[in-house]
C-alpha cells in the first residue's frame, strides 16, 4: 500500500494509466474527460496512450524522474504529452551527464 495515495502498490499497467490520466484535471469545455490539456499546455485524448505518431499522444509521466529518486507509486504518475515527457527526460538526463 502506498502511504502517500493508500492505492495498493505495486498496481497493474491498466491501473497505473487510469491513474495518471484521472490525475489531470477535466477541462471544462470537455466535461467527459476524453479529452485533457497537460502542464505543458499539450491536447491529449484518452485513447492515444502511447501512440507518439499522434498529435495527441500521451505516456505516463513520473513528477519526480525516477533518474533523481522518484518512485513508480501512483502518487507520482500523471499523464503528459508524450512530446512534453520526451523534453523533460533529456533535460533530466542533461543534468545527470553534467
């Protein structure tokens, strides 16, 4: 059990994606959730996970990179545009080369 989110750890892939797209918020022009724009100002669409050819793609995003010690608990997923995911793993990986 995570101490920080109490979900049960580890959870499946399933699992794991439902959370980190349920933790951004719904926008309001698309109160169904099928659609949701990510920190980065990104339009992502629920059924793009992993698809890095769509211009709404989206992949599962640890907050805190695990290369800094940031764990896979649920509470440190959301769901990022895949571009904004690929940016922020070669700026971290900037850092670490530095």
């Amino acid at each position: 059990m995570c101490l920080l989110c109490a979900i049960p750890v580890p959870c499946s892939a399933d699992v794991r994606k439902w959370l980190a797209w349920n933790s951004v918020p719904t926008h309001p022009d698309f109160p169904f959730g099928d659609w949701k724009l990510d920190t980065d100002q990104y339009w992502m669409h629920v059924t793009d996970h992993g698809d890095r050819s769509s211009p709404h793609g989206w992949e599962i995003d640890h907050i805190l990179p695990r290369a800094l010690g940031g764990s896979d608990r649920p509470c440190n997923l959301r769901a990022r545009h895949w571009y904004g995911n690929v940016r922020a793993g070669a700026a971290v990986r900037g850092l670490l080369d530095d």
